[in-house]
C-alpha cells in the first residue's frame, strides 16, 4: 500500500489496550493500518517519532468561549492554545450571550463561525436554562447534531450576575423534567454545574456584609457540601428519569465518595475533574486569578480526586478554560470574575504530576483525555482512539521534556496562566489533526479555518 503518511517509530498509546511499538498508516486523514514495523511500506511523506509516545489526539469536553464578546476571535487564538497542548477537538459549552433565554436559531451561523477560524476540531454542548428551550431540544439534537445538554444548579440572583446569565429556570422541577425529556431521545446526555445554590447565595450575603475578602474566603461560602448534595440530587432525579447524566468539575472528596457509590446504583452516570481542582488549594498565593467555581479547596480534596482517578470513578478530565484577561481578575474576590485558561496545560500537568509523581500509566491518561469524553459525547471511534477507521489526530509526546510555563508561549487571548513558573516535565511535540500537523516543536505551523464541527453520532 502507497500511503499519504507514515508516522513510524513510536510508541502508540491505545486506550484500553495498552502500549504497542510500531507505525501508523494514513490515508486522506484517517488511520488505515497500525503495522509492527515500516518494512515494505512506502509514502508520500514520513514522520519519524524519534521512539516518542504517540496518544490519541486529546478530546476536551470543558471549555467557554465568547465571554468577552469574542467568539470569533477565541475560536481562533483558543483552538491554537489547545492544540498546543496536544488537544484535536473541543467541546465547547455554548451559550448565547446577547439572548440566553433564546433558542438557538443561530447554531447553523455558529458552526460556520466556528470552521472559518478553528486550528482544530470542535462539537458543541448547549446550555439549557428555559422550558422554551427545552422544547426545542429534538431540533438542537437531530439537526443540530448536538446531543449533550448542560443544566446549572447554581447561577441565580446575585450569584448569576457574576456570568451575565439571566433567566435561568433550573430548580428541582425544571432539572427533573429536562431529565425525562432527555431519556426520551437515544444518545442525549445531560450535563450538570452542581452546586446548591440555596446554600451559596446566604453565605456570600454573610460574608459581604462581614467586609470579608479574599480567595479562601470565595472557597469558604461554596463549601463541600453545596456540591456533594447537589451531585446525588442530581444523579438522583437522572436515575429515576433514565437519564445519562455527566457530572462537571467534581471538587470534593465527599463527592468522589458519592459518586463511586451512585455509579454502582445508576448506569450511564459519568465524572469530570480539572487540573486545577488536582493541583492548587484555596490558600494558593494566587488570589482573584484562581477564582473558580466551583472552588479550589483542601489537600484533602486533592487526594481524594486522585484516587478517585485511579479508581475510575472519575472518567474525564476538562479544563473549564476561559479566556479571561488579568484586568477581568481586578478588585475584590466578589468583583473578579469566575474562570481561567487552562486547556494549553491540561496534559503537561497530568504528566507532570499523575505520570511522573504519582506514577499513573499513559494508558489511563489517553483513557481519562480522549477514549472517554469522545465515547461519552458520541465522537467515537472517529475520535478518541489509534485504529483503523478513525481519524488521524495524534498527539506525539516528549514525556522526559521539562518546560517553564510562560503565558506568553500558551498562544492563549488570556495574559495569564495559574501554572506561571511552573516547570512541567512532559509535554506534546506535535499535535496533528486529521493527518495534518498542526504544531510541532510548541509553533502552530497549522491554518486558522481548517478545523471542522464534528457531529456527535449515536447508533
């Protein structure tokens, strides 16, 4: 066979099969044979790993862009940040901000949006937050091809300025009844924020008028338990309903407990965690860049998160990235706004601390960061795995290769990043997205506009 591409010499890492030295045949940006050795093959062009590890293209089911009014832009300077990190298609969570209780009559124009600027591939999860839009879900899911819906338990009153979301419905009734629209229609997977909200709003009121300030002080009025009890509400009222249900950004260690409980209760019930939620406490000498909700909390909750990893109780991992600037970070913990970047240092970190500290197998982070979300939100096989049939989105990996985290090299709009000064060992050395590199060496040598919506297929 005459190839487009031969990448040989490397070690590919397959998802829930393990690590297997070899070659990689492509053809017109897919993956038509995995061969022991190059011997009687030949091709139009040749990659040489260098004896590299060679995962799947990361799958990132967790970022927002267009907070600032920039969609446009961010799915340009964004998509090149991910791709930096070895990431080939994102997901993001999509939510119009001139018209949030709208029902998304512009996705079409979005999509095309979305292909004129991206570096890499992308779907989409909606926001839900109306029972007009819950009507029109079959047309978000069927035409659309849109099939993960996302619902905020928190985000109301004065805790929904702080995003500019206004109109949201969601209380115990509306989740339940979007839950059992959902279990309706094969392959829709519902998304959750949770956080209970009847507690956070009279803990912020407390602590405003007590003049308090600060990042643990933000930790502090979303405890733990606004989260754990919201995370079995909601796996409650999916299980009854039939609902798939995703659960984002698990902070706390009483929520790991619940959820490896649920999941032997419920099928069909899935677990995010970020990197920062792995990484950094609330006493982090980071102040209002680190704020985020939910919030950094205790070493404890670190741990937790880890084992709850290595168990395989959690199953991805997003890096809830927003672009935001240091000047959006400004005045008190109540004024700064929520999120930060993170996409670009999602598998460096990873490497750093679950590969080379606690000694996790490359298997389990190709599992956790690319066969699951693209199995989860219905992008496998033609995402999230090495063999024949899908696309070609690899991620070439130099794990012995140390790197200072400078803001500046993550090509990001933000001007900051939580990891500055960091040196993280193990990062992507090329990232290629349908059989086309688009970074080498950490330079995007790829085009803007050849990134392409992928639609989430359910069979």
């Amino acid at each position: 066979m005459h190839l487009d591409l031969l990448v040989e010499n490397g070690i590919l890492v397959i998802p829930k099969t393990g690590l297997f030295r070899g070659c990689l045949g492509i053809q017109e940006g897919k993956i038509v044979g995995l061969y022991d050795s190059p011997e009687g093959l030949s091709a139009r062009e040749k990659i040489d790993a260098g004896g590299r590890y060679i995962l799947p293209g990361l799958v990132e089911p967790h970022v927002h862009y267009g907070y600032r009014g920039n969609l446009q832009g961010h799915f340009q300077t964004e998509t090149a940040s991910a791709a930096l990190g070895g990431i080939t298609t994102v997901i993001p969570f999509y939510r119009d901000i001139e018209n949030p209780t709208g029902l998304y009559e512009n996705i079409p124009s979005i999509k095309k949006l979305g292909e004129a600027q991206a570096y890499i591939d992308f779907s989409l999860h909606l926001l839900l937050i109306t029972r007009r839009q819950l009507l029109n879900v079959k047309k978000y899911f069927y035409e659309f091809g849109i099939p993960s819906f996302k619902f905020y338990m928190a985000y109301k009153g004065e805790d929904a300025k702080s995003i500019g979301l206004v109109g949201n419905e969601t209380d115990d009734g509306f989740l339940f009844e979007a839950f059992s629209t959902l279990a309706g229609i094969p392959g829709a997977m519902a998304c959750v924020h949770a956080e209970n909200i009847e507690i956070i709003l009279p803990l912020i009121k407390q602590f405003k008028e007590q003049n308090k300030d600060g990042l643990s002080v933000w930790s502090e009025c979303r405890p733990n338990l606004s989260e754990w009890e919201s995370v079995r509400r909601a796996v409650t009222f999916a299980g009854v309903a039939g609902c798939p249900l995703y659960v984002a950004h698990l902070s706390a260690r009483e929520s790991v407990k619940a959820a490896k409980i649920l999941k032997t209760k419920y099928k069909n019930l899935f677990f995010e965690t970020c990197p920062h939620y792995l990484t950094f406490t609330k006493d982090a000498p980071l102040g209002n860049l680190a704020k985020v909700n939910p919030p950094l909390r205790d070493s404890a909750d670190i741990d937790a998160l880890w084992r709850g990893i290595a168990d395989g109780v959690i199953d991805t991992m997003g890096s809830d990235h927003c672009p935001f600037r240091q000047e959006d970070k400004q005045g008190r913990i109540w004024d700064a706004k929520t999120g930060f970047p993170g996409s670009a240092t999602l598998l460096p970190v990873l490497l750093n601390e679950g590969v080379h500290k606690r000694g996790m197998a490359l298997a389990k982070i190709a599992e956790i960061t690319s066969y699951n979300p693209a199995r989860i939100f219905h992008l496998f096989p033609q995402k999230g795995t090495l063999q024949v049939g899908s696309d070609a989105d690899l991620c070439i990996l130099d794990l012995s290769l140390s790197k200072v985290v400078h803001h500046q090299d993550l090509r990001s709009y933000s001007d900051f990043s939580l990891y500055e000064g960091w040196t993280l060992k193990g990062w992507p050395v090329m990232t290629m997205v349908r059989g086309q590199v688009v970074m080498k060496d950490g330079q995007i040598i790829g085009s803007p506009g050849y990134g392409r919506f992928i639609e989430g297929r359910f069979t």
